[in-house]
C-alpha cells in the first residue's frame, strides 16, 4: 500500500475549507482494492448520470474513428472536406459543436443542482424540489458540477456554458483513461514529421535537384503577398521566398502575420490590398451591394465583392488565458484547503466554478512532495501573498509562463491557451482553404493558403490539430494533381 504521507488520488476544491468529492483516503488500502473502489464511488455518487455521459463519449470517439476513415479514402468526393462543419456534419457531431455543453447534458438527462453552479439565474432550479431523491441518500453528488465541470476547468479553464457540447465530450474523455501522450512535449510531433517527410524525400524522389528542398527555417513570418501566382513570404523586409501553396499551422488571431494582395485590377502592383480571407462571394444581381454599416462596397468585373467579408468571431475572439506556475520548496498549508494533518494530500486539486472564483486556481498538482514541486493552473498570476498562503513564505518560484491575458497588452492580444467557444456560438469556422488566387481573380491556376486551425473553432487538442493537419494535406494533395476522387458514371445510378 502507499505511504500515508504520500500524496494520491485527486479531489475537487470548492473553497473555503470544502470539498465536493476527495479519492485521497483511499490511498490507505491495498492497490488492487483502490482500483475497484473509484469507479464504485462514481457509480454510487453519480448513478445513471455515470452511464448517460460514459455512452455519450463512447459514441464520440466512436465517431472519432471514422473520421481516419473518411481522411484516408482519396475515392470518393464526399470524404474531402471544405470546413470543420462539413467534417463534423459527416459524422453526426455538428450539432455537439454548435450549443452548449450544459444543453448537450440537459438533453442526455443528466441531474443538475443550481446550488452548485455560479450563474444561478440562468439554470433550472430543480435541486430543492421534493421529489429529488439524491438529498435522502447518503454520498449523492451532481455529476456535472462536480466532475465534469473540474474536468473542463482543469484543460480549457472554462465552464459548462462557456463550452461547447464537443469540445466538452472531448474534455471528459481523460476520465476513461484511453489516452496517450507525448515524451518531451507536442512540439516533437512536428520534428518528428520533419524528419520523416525528409527522409522519405530522399529515399523516393526522382528529382535532380537539391535534395534540401524540406527545410526548417527559424524565421517569424510577417507577411504573406499575393501576386495572383505565387505567394511571397516576408519576415520583415527578408523575402523567404515565393511558394505556389502556403499553409498557416497557428490561430489567425494569434499569428501576427499580414495576409495581403496585389491590386486584382492588374494595375499598379505596388499597391497591396487586404487578402479575403473570409472569402469573396458572388453577386448574382451584379449590382453594388450595401453592407451592415450601410457602406457601399465596390464589385469587380466578375461580380465578386472586391472587399473582404467579415470574418466569423472565432477567428477574432482571443484565446482564454492560462498562467503556469512551477514551485519549488512549497509547504502545502492543509488547513487553508480545510485538509486534516492525518489524511494524505491528494495528488492533483481541481475545483469547482466556485472553488475556481475563490482561489484563482484551476488546477494544482503535487509533483513531489519530498521537494515541494507543485505544478499550479491559474488564469491570472498568483500574487505574493496568495503564494504564502498557500504555499508558505519559503517557497521558491521555479517557472512561469503566461498563456494570454495579464497587463502585457502583447500576451492578450496575441496569447492564450485554448479557444473562446462561447458556449457554440463561436463554432462557425473558416473554410480549410484562406484563399485561393484562382477562384477569386477567375484564373485557371494560382497561389492557394490553408487554414489548419481552422478546425479549433469546435474543439482544441493534439488529435484534433492532427486531423486538421491531415484534412489540409488532403486538399493540397488534391490541388497538386497527387491525389483525386474517382468520377462516377451517372448512368449507373440507381433508380
């Protein structure tokens, strides 16, 4: 069995002094007993709301599943997808993506207690009604104040009507334990693709030329220009080159970068107008047309409106902000969390919306009680005095890194964490493909930029960012004349 000193399990803070659930004491019997003794608690505490969400997410990554399908067929046309709505659409998630994850749990029936939730006036009371059962049992808990809404706090540092119904399917996954992650971080998924595309370059093509084509350049991009033809990259006034295909792998909002094109008149090529990113669209009428502020917009000779349209607000809305604080030396102060001296510490604190408004907290880990490492999520940085108290005057501040928000106007316009869902208002995304100099100048052929991130509007993780990844190489495959779907006789079809 483990050490009674030694931290374990987990435990979900409400603050000032109160817990809503604590799995730490189970640290006391044998191993074997401990795994068994979890999930008995959820089924007792949660009872059916345990199964309703358990068989939610199984459909999910069930659905999950398909969609490697659908990206590895190059037959057929349906499996090549525009938008992350045309992908969530084909398999039976778009409208997950598009309400809230607290709609998503009223309409699986799961149990909801006001009492536990910050927003009072926009929940249906229904915890103190007479016929609620779960207050004339010991141990009843609500699952979705509890457990689902520590989960979402712990990775996306917002609650149930912040999120969407996906992205918080996709949050509550962890609790099944199906999960893997990356040695030495994210960042080596990229490296690791680096290296293979350029081995597989060298051992298969068939080109004369130089065989660096595949190159890492360690340059911030600035500036995109298109001349209708290639796309110029700049970083600053260094000219990286000119590309036919230019992929943008960051949060538009985030990337800093100046998408801009060539006059589309043909005239004076110096004169550079802001490229559409939220696309052109035909004027059928091929009359001016007057927009929501009651300006007037110009049409080109082919009838496209010669101005960008509004981009939709998740490309705009700033990321949530996230702050990560390492500490060294820590004396956790048990009594400040209303612990006993006598039970073990949990391993990992997460907390309510209530628990999160009082501490500021969204995530503490122990990571070695021996060294008083802790590991602490917060959406701002913790003050002097709130370290103290948590953590006694001793302790040594080791690392910190801010996630957006803050006073540094730098990190909140440019930074942050995950996306704003806003509750699935936000899930209306940009297309896979920015712009596509062909399509709008009319032309047979010319420069192209993909959006990979346009898949974050719904839902952001590693797996997700991959299968945007993956979607966009399709694309650009396709383009390339690399890959194409198999044209079907009509005369086949059925009657």
């Amino acid at each position: 069995g483990s050490n009674s000193g030694e931290p374990y399990g987990f435990g979900i803070y409400h603050g000032d002094e109160e817990w809503l659930l604590k799995t730490n004491n189970f640290a006391s019997y044998p191993s074997f007993l401990r795994k068994m003794l979890v999930p008995i608690t959820f089924l007792w505490r949660y009872n059916l709301d345990y199964f309703r969400l358990q068989h939610a997410v199984k459909r999910a990554v069930h659905a999950f599943d398909i969609v490697y399908e659908l990206l590895n067929d190059t037959k057929n046309e349906l499996t090549y997808f525009h938008s992350p709505m045309d992908l969530w659409d084909a398999i039976g998630l778009r409208t997950a993506a598009a309400i809230s994850f607290h709609d998503l749990l009223d309409g699986l029936g799961l149990y909801r207690d006001a009492r536990l939730e910050m927003q009072q006036e926009t929940t249906v009371e229904s915890s103190n009604s007479w016929w609620n059962w779960r207050q004339w049992l010991p141990g009843m808990g609500c699952m979705r104040s509890e457990l689902v809404t520590a989960m979402t706090i712990n990775t996306y540092n917002a609650d149930l009507n912040e999120m969407n119904g996906l992205v918080g399917l996709v949050a509550y996954v962890p609790t099944s334990g199906e999960l893997f992650s990356v040695k030495g971080g994210n960042n080596k998924l990229i490296e690791s693709a680096l290296l293979q595309s350029r081995r597989l370059y060298e051992t298969t093509s068939t080109c004369k030329q130089s065989k660096q084509r595949i190159q890492r350049q360690q340059k911030q991009v600035t500036t995109v220009i298109s001349n209708g033809d290639t796309m110029e990259l700049l970083s600053n006034e260094d000219s990286l080159g000119e590309f036919d295909i230019v992929v943008l792998a960051a949060p538009l909002q985030q990337s800093r970068v100046q998408f801009l094109i060539q006059n589309p008149m043909g005239m004076d090529s110096s004169i550079l107008h802001p490229m559409p990113l939220g696309g052109v669209h035909a004027n059928v009428d091929n009359e001016d047309v007057v927009d929501k502020a009651g300006r007037t917009t110009i049409n080109n000779e082919h009838g496209d409106l010669a101005f960008a349209a509004t981009l939709p607000s998740s490309a705009t809305s700033p990321y949530t902000s996230v702050v990560t604080t390492i500490i060294s030396n820590a004396t956790i102060n048990t009594s400040h969390f209303g612990l006993d001296n006598n039970e073990p510490l949990p391993r990992t604190i997460l907390v309510s919306e209530r628990g999160k408004m009082l501490e500021g907290i969204t995530t503490l880990r122990i990571i070695s009680l021996e060294k008083g490492l802790v590991k602490i999520f917060s959406t701002e940085e913790l003050s002097l005095q709130h370290r103290n108290t948590m953590f006694g005057s001793y302790h040594i501040i080791e690392y910190v890194q801010i996630w957006g928000g803050g006073e540094n106007r730098e990190h909140s316009h440019h930074g942050g964490a995950t996306p704003s869902f806003a509750g699935g208002l936000n899930s209306e995304s940009l297309p896979f493909i920015l712009y596509d100099s062909s399509r709008h100048l009319s032309k047979s052929d010319g420069a192209a930029l993909y959006y990979v991130n346009a898949i974050e509007s719904s839902v952001a993780a590693i797996e997700i960012s991959a299968i945007g990844a993956k979607s966009v190489a399709k694309l650009v495959a396709r383009r390339l004349g690399l890959v194409s779907p198999v044209t079907v006789d009509s005369t086949h079809d059925e009657l």
